[in-house]
C-alpha cells in the first residue's frame, strides 16, 4: 500500500511539473489539459502516466490528445497559483510537492503501533496545509468619480490598453479587475461574471417604482433615469414613448437575452492587447458600436457584476497584487456606489483617484476628500492601505494662472520666456523665402539659412517642452503640498494630536497618463502629440508603477519567505524526533531541568500576555463608554431629523426614500441619522485604541516574549555544557541557536492586527451600513404604505419608530453590534498568539528536550525516514531558500526596465521632432 502511494504521489508530481501544459478555453467554460511532448521526461511521464491509467481502469493518455476536465466551480478556473513567474512557480512547485511527500510518509509511520499516539498528527496537518500553499492576491481598488481617468491610469500602469477609457466616450462602469497570468505575450483572457437573478430583481422593482412615483406627479429626473436603463436592456421596450406603461417584474425578468445571462459567467480569450478593449466593451461600459439600420441589442453591462482580465503585465509579476477598476465612487448613483462600498470591503489598498485640476482648490473636492480621509484614517491610521493618484498633470496650463510661484521660481520661468523670445526672434530674422535661388552662391546661402531655421526650430519646440513641463511640475508640487496639508489637518482632527506632530507618510502621485500611453504609443486612439512631456519619466507613470511594483515585490517575497520559515521548523521537528540520542541518565537530568525551564517560561509568559490583555480589554471598555455616550446624544437628535425629512419633501420622493433603504438620489437618511457618533471624544479613542496603542502594546508583548525565550534557551545551553559528551552539547546548542522566536510570533501579530482591520474595513468607518441594515424591515414597512392617508401614515411610522424609548434602543443596538465586532476580531488575535505560542512551546520541547529514543522505537522506519528528511525534504528545502533569495534579487528589477525597453523602439521623427510609436 504504501509503494502504490508513493507512486502515485511521484506521478501525480511528475506530470504536475514536468508533463502537462494547463490552459483555460472559454468554450463550454471546460478546462483543457494537454499533454506536452516537448517537455522533459514527457515520454516517461506518459509512461507513468498510462501505468496510473491501467490501476484505474482508464484510457491511455496519448500525447495528442486533450483531457477536458469539467471546472466544478469558478474559483477551479480563476486561480492564480498555476500562472506564477518561473522563480516564483518553482518555489510553490518545491514547497507543496515536498510537504505532499512529507505528508504521506507521515500517513505510513503513523500506522505503526509505536507512532500512533505520539503526535504524528499536527505535523501530517502541517504538512497538508504547506502542501496545498498558494499564493495570497491582494487588491489595489482604484476608485475616484466618474471621468478622473481610472482607466487611463491604469492601462498606462500597465503599459496596454486594456480598458475603457474618456478618449473614446466608453468609460468602464463595471468592476474589473486584472490579474497576472504567465501567458504569451499580448495573450489575454477575461471572465465575465453577471448579477445574480435577485439583485436584478430588485434593480427592477426600484426602477419601475420610478416611473410609478412620476405617475404620481413627481420628479421626472429619477423616472427618466430609469426609463433609458430599461429601454437599453430590453429593446423591445425602445418602441414605447415616455412615460410608458406599467411594466411586470417577472416578466422582464423572463426576457430571453436577461434570463440567459443572470447568474452565468462567460469567458473569452485573443490574442493582442489592441483588441482586448473592444471585445470586452459591451461588457464594461455603455458605448455600443452598432451601425445605424441594424437590429437593437441589449446593453448587457447593466447585468455584469464584474470583469476578470488574465495575461502578463510586468507590474503584477509578483503575483501578489492585482488591479481594480471601481466605477463611479462618490458619484449620485446610490447603487453602484453601494456595491462599491461593500466591494472596497475586501480591497487590501485603496487608490483614489482625483483630478489634479480640482485637487488643491475647488472646495467641493476638498469637502469630498475631507470625508473620504477622515474614514480611512479610522480605519488604517498607519495608511498603509491609501495611495493617492491625482490625474490630468499632462493638462496645459497657463504660467499666468500659478499665482503662488515665489520669487527665484517666477525668475526660471522669466529666464525661460525670454529664451523662447530669443528664438522666435532669430526666426523672424531669417525671413519665410521659400524661392529657390538659381545662382550656387545664393543657393548656398539658402541651405544655411534653412539649416539654421531647422535648427533654431528644434531649439524652440525643445525650450517650449522644458517651460511646459516645468510649469506642470510646479503646479504638481503646489497641489500635492496643498493634499498633504489638509491631509495633516484631518489626521489631526481625527487623532486631536498636535497639528505639529506628522502623521504617518501618504503616498502621493501627480501623472499625465494620456502623454504616457502616446510617448510609448500604449494606446494608438490618443493624437500623435503629447500635450505637455516629452519624457516619459516626467509624467509620473514611472515612479507610480515602481511604487506598485514594489509592493507586490515586498508582499511576494514576504509571503515566500513566511512559508520556508515554516517548512524549516517542520523539518528541524521532524528530523529531531526521529534522530533521538540513546537513553542515559545524565541526559534524563537535563531533560528534567530542561522541561522546568520551559515550564517556567509558559508561566511569565502567560502573566505578561495577560498583563498586556488586561490593558486591551480595560480600552476597549473605555472605548465603549464613549461611544455609548455619543449614541444617546444621536439617538436623542433622530426625531428632528426624521420630521424634517417629512416637512423637506413630497410624498413621492418621501416615499422613494423608504422604498431605497433611506437612500435617493442626493439624500441620505442613514447617514444624516448617525452623523457625530464617531466625532469628538470618540473620534481620539478609536484612533488612538486601533492605530496607536493596540500596534505598540502587541509590538512590546512579542519583544517582552522573545526576550523571555532567548534567557530561556540560554540557560538550556548553559544546562547541556555541564554534559560530558561533547556531541550532545553540540547538537543541543545547534538546535537552540535555530530556534527564532520572533519568526514564529510576527505572523502571529500580524493575524491579529489583520483580523481587527478586517473588522474596521466592515465597520466601514460608519454606522451608516449597520443602521441601514437594523431599518431593512421598517423601511419596508413604511414604503408598502398606499391609499388615503398614506403619507401621514408613513410619517407616523417613522416617527414612532424613532420615539425617544424606541430611539435609544436603536442606537444602543448598534454600538451593541460594533462591540461585539470588536472584540471577536481581538478574540480572535489572541487566539492567535496563543496557537504561536503553543507552537513556540512545542518546538523548544522537540528540539532541546525530548532528544532521547525510546527502546521500542522500530529503527528500520526510524532510519528511512532520516534518510527521506535528509534527502528528499532537506535538500529541496535548501534549494528552496536558495531560489527565495533569487526571487528577492530577481524582483527587484525595476519595471521601469520595461518601459525604458519600449521607449527604445520609439523612433523621433525628423520633421517635428518629436517622439512617436513606430507602426
């Protein structure tokens, strides 16, 4: 039994790596497996491959043939862990075959009656978890208002123009995401995943609400809305004038074109990055590219829920980020920025995007981002997780209007104008004469003067591009400074610090995509010219996708590196157990003194952690206490908000408002409902609870712990020197010496503080969601509501609903719920540190105290099992850490190299002298 495992395990290893070429075909949603021949060790792997086959009773595989394997769900066909880079690839490749092994050589040992209950078991599981690594996808959501120039961003970031953008009127409306997968070049492939059946049904019933609502002698503006959406799902509707008639929900809901698609996922696969964006725009965006006289189509991107991109874009090479493209956030679409909201949710880093002609004054922006700040900075008081991209730097803009140049600045740019006078001069002197001179002499003295005219031309428009670029980089300057100050102001205000005391550093970004894509000819829709760079180092594109790629790079290796570490203490456990010294009673001592040590150490660690505990817990409580007070304040403001919203509006809006869970158009109840109830004392705590003190008291725990483990294992060493046998002390301080505390405890920390983050990121940095969702049912209520009287009814309802009794329930529910919230998420990161914990105890023990065999121990399996650690898991593990620190060299190549590759094959073109793609 155990051969027949084993070789199993070997050929299933062999034609994972060596065997199959694993790619995806869009039709049928099926997945094909092709055998390769031009591999190595094809022909034996077939081999194994038909001797498996003939266990089975299956059909030979044949090197010509194609497995179609069905995918049983979409997560089978969207995995990213068989699309790595090769150095990456190989390092998974390494980790789970060997673990997987590990894995099934434990199973076999453990079936002998003296390994039974010897704890086999934990590192099987170890083993099975290692063995079925894959590498962790972290999201940057990029999201800004309609227009900013996401998609534009993003195609330069990179380097194809994958989506969507303004230059063609088809911005993307739908989530979507690209993601990093090792195929050929300029070889792509999407998925496209459509709404559920009951999110579309009640996109439906709010929009046919609409148009009842204007039946009734309201707004048209909502019902109008509506009304285009519908006529371009259903074209049949096209025919019918505004207003139209009622309209069944399930009868649209029948409609042949939307029943085919709700609920489904459809994938498509080409060749060329030129032609990804026209195949993917009916799916992404509202543009439509039917000719006038053909037969209407639906405009099915109201029914898609989100686009996947696949192919290999050198700024996602790490394999551990993937970009984001979120329609619209901000903007009054109540429900596409609903879904953003909940999408941003899972999103590790969050991009905004703004337009950097509005950044620094338009008020209304700076109130926008006020907002925006003030909820991620309760959310990620470090700001790790924000980056800034403010667009349109490759805009012109007049030198006139940069009225806060100081003095030595307004001189460079006086030196410049002067310079360009200069040259225009010297132009006008050598006259416009275009006769040719029939005598040598004066033909001569043509040829110079339009040499010279060439030549005074080249300097003009090359001065004229070092004053445009330096007049954007200036006002780039003023607006990031401008960003960074109010910035500082909110932080601030958020943290009640001193307004001198500078927060934590936020990355900051000004670039001219659109001058980017032309100069390395990204996207050929865009004109010839750039409008203000020459250089594509100028406009920030550069410097944006070296800060990506970076941290994919960090996160990659980060994630590598965490998993070798633990390959390391399972092998060193392993190998120890099985490498016992023979009994003795000297070594019985040390054990003994050894195992009161370690006992020791659980006891003033666990004083320590519950020390540091009881300081969490007694915040936490404050915390509570402040929030509660703010609530009732809150709770006591609610009726007059609710009777103003009844005196601001007509019945039918009133009554849309309910129908849209206190939500329409520019009014937002939920929101007006709980406004300051992280505001004033709240708003010092919570910061000062998640983003201060909660990070230095878990850093000072693990400092104190590791602290107290190296005192631990110092005396252990010091035990083992008073043995005689010098072998004994030399292996004991070896395995003292890889004993690293603080490897085992980081990851520990680093769960815990991720799981209180995720638990922000649902709070949202609101109550406004939890609000939403406790009034699900009363709203409901209100908006069934019809008849005679219905509007006072409904006015009635909501006022009892928010009675002073009722209202402070309400209220204290919610801080209730956000509590709870809370300490699950710190629950559960001590949970986790005490799992580390646990862990650290267990390998001290394995590795320094329990070194002695017993006499029952089968030394025939023990000696095997040496040889296959040493062998077939010791050394590929040392390959491994070899490979890993290739890979950290090997990512570290700046993926400005690419664009700097792609700017050598522009050619500049004699006439104008200036940059443009070669066809």
């Amino acid at each position: 039994m155990r051969s027949l495992v084993f070789e199993f395990d070997c050929i299933f290893a062999l034609c994972n790596r060596w065997l199959l070429d694993v790619s995806w075909e869009a039709m049928w949603g099926r997945r094909i497996i092709r055998p390769c021949a031009s591999r190595p060790c094809a022909v034996e792997g077939l081999r194994y491959f038909n001797q498996l086959n003939s266990l089975t009773n299956s059909q030979p595989l044949d090197s010509s043939m194609d497995l179609d394997l069905e995918a049983s769900d979409s997560e089978s066909m969207t995995s990213h862990g068989d699309s790595l880079p090769q150095d990456l690839q190989e390092c998974y490749d390494i980790i789970c075959s060997t673990n997987k092994r590990l894995e099934v050589e434990l199973e076999i040992m453990g079936r002998q009656d003296y390994y039974k209950d010897l704890g086999l078991g934990k590192w099987k599981v170890e083993a099975k978890k290692l063995g079925d690594s894959i590498p962790r996808l972290r999201k940057l959501a990029f999201i800004g208002r309609t227009g900013v120039g996401k998609s534009t961003a993003i195609n330069a970031i990179l380097g194809a123009p994958v989506l969507s953008t303004g230059a063609d009127g088809a911005c993307t409306s739908v989530q979507t995401e690209v993601i990093y997968e090792a195929l050929p070049p300029s070889t792509w492939r999407a998925s496209i995943k459509f709404i559920e059946r009951n999110d579309w049904q009640k996109t439906l019933s709010n929009m046919l609400d609409d148009l009842e609502v204007y039946k009734r002698g309201d707004d048209s503006g909502p019902a109008m809305d509506a009304w285009e959406i519908l006529k371009e799902v259903y074209p049949h509707l096209r025919t019918i004038s505004f207003p139209p008639p009622h309209q069944e929900v399930d009868i649209l809901l029948e409609h042949e074109v939307v029943k085919s698609k709700l609920g489904t996922e459809k994938w498509i696969h080409g060749s060329g990055f030129e032609h990804i964006e026209l195949q993917l725009r009916p799916y992404l965006t509202p543009f439509t590219n039917i000719a006038e006289g053909e037969t209407p189509q639906s405009f099915i991107w109201h029914l898609v829920d989100s686009v996947r991109i696949y192919g290999a874009f050198d700024v996602l090479a790490s394999c551990a980020i993937s970009l984001v493209d979120v329609p619209g956030f901000g903007d009054a679409n109540k429900t596409r920025t609903k879904r953003t909201e909940e999408y941003l949710k899972t999103a590790e880093v969050v991009v905004l995007v703004a337009d950097v002609k509005r950044a620094a004054d338009d008020q209304v922006m700076r109130d926008y981002f006020s907002k925006f700040l003030q909820k991620m900075i309760r959310i990620d008081g470090s700001m790790e997780s924000l980056l800034i991209v403010l667009t349109g730097a490759d805009v012109r803009i007049n030198e006139d209007q940069l009225y806060y140049l100081d003095e030595k600045q307004c001189c460079v740019i006086q030196n410049m104008r002067q310079a360009i006078g200069r040259l225009h001069n010297s132009l006008e002197e050598l006259g416009n004469s275009s006769t040719t001179p029939l005598d040598v002499a004066a033909f001569k003295e043509y040829v110079e003067r339009q040499q010279r005219k060439e030549d005074i031309t080249r300097q003009l428009r090359t001065e004229q591009a070092a004053k445009n670029t330096y007049v954007a980089h200036q006002r780039s300057a003023r607006v990031r400074e401008a960003f960074l100050q109010l910035y500082r102001q909110v932080y601030c205000n958020v943290s009640k610090k001193d307004i001198a005391d500078e927060p934590p550093p936020l990355p900051i970004f000004c670039v001219g995509s659109t001058d980017f894509n032309q100069l390395l000819g990204v996207d050929k829709r865009y004109s010839d010219t750039p409008l203000v760079f020459t250089d594509p180092k100028d406009t920030g594109i550069p410097q944006l996708s070296q800060h990506i790629h970076e941290l994919g790079r960090r996160n990659a290796f980060s994630d590598i590196d965490a998993l070798v570490h633990k390959c390391t203490v399972l092998h060193k456990e392993t190998k120890s157990f099985f490498s016992c010294l023979k009994r003795d009673p000297k070594l019985t001592a040390y054990e003994n003194a050894a195992r009161g040590l370690v006992e020791r150490l659980k006891d003033t660690n666990d004083t320590t952690q519950q020390t540091a505990e009881s300081k969490i817990h007694d915040y936490v409580n404050e915390l509570e206490q402040a929030l509660r007070i703010e609530a009732k304040n809150a709770a006591k403001d609610s009726l007059d908000i609710i009777e103003t919203l009844g005196s601001d509006f007509r019945y039918q809006t009133y009554r849309a408002i309910m129908s849209r869970e206190g939500e329409f158009r520019t009014t937002d109840l939920n929101e007006d409902l709980v406004n300051g109830m992280l505001d004033g004392t709240v708003s010092s705590v919570w910061h000062n609870f998640f983003n201060d003190f909660l990070k230095s008291e878990l850093e000072s725990l693990i400092v104190a712990i590791r602290d107290h483990c190296d005192v631990t294992i110092q005396s252990i060493k010091e035990g083992a020197k008073r043995k005689p046998k010098q072998k004994v002390v030399a292996r004991i301080e070896k395995e003292c010496d890889g004993i690293r505390p603080l490897d085992m405890l980081k990851p520990a920390k680093s769960n815990y503080l991720w799981s209180v983050q995720q638990m922000q990121r649902e709070f949202g940095g609101s109550f406004k969601g939890l609000l939403r969702d406790k009034l699900e049912v009363h709203y409901r209520r209100v908006a069934r509501q019809s008849g005679t009287g219905m509007f006072q009814r409904m006015k009635d309802i909501n006022e009892a609903e928010f009675s002073e009794q009722k209202a402070q329930q309400l209220y204290a529910g919610l801080v209730d719920e956000v509590m709870s919230a809370i300490r699950e998420a710190i629950t559960k990161g001590e949970n986790s540190l005490d799992t580390a914990l646990t862990r650290l105890y267990s390998h001290i023990e394995r590795s320094c105290i329990y070194i002695q065999e017993d006499d029952a121990m089968n030394k025939s399996p023990q000696k095997k099992m040496l040889i296959f650690l040493e062998e077939e898991y010791g050394k590929p593990l040392a390959e491994l850490t070899i490979i890993a620190i290739g890979v950290k060299s090997a990512t570290q190549l700046q993926p400005e190299e690419t664009w700097k590759r792609r700017l050598s094959q522009v050619r500049v073109c004699p006439r104008y002298s200036e940059a443009c793609c070669p066809s």
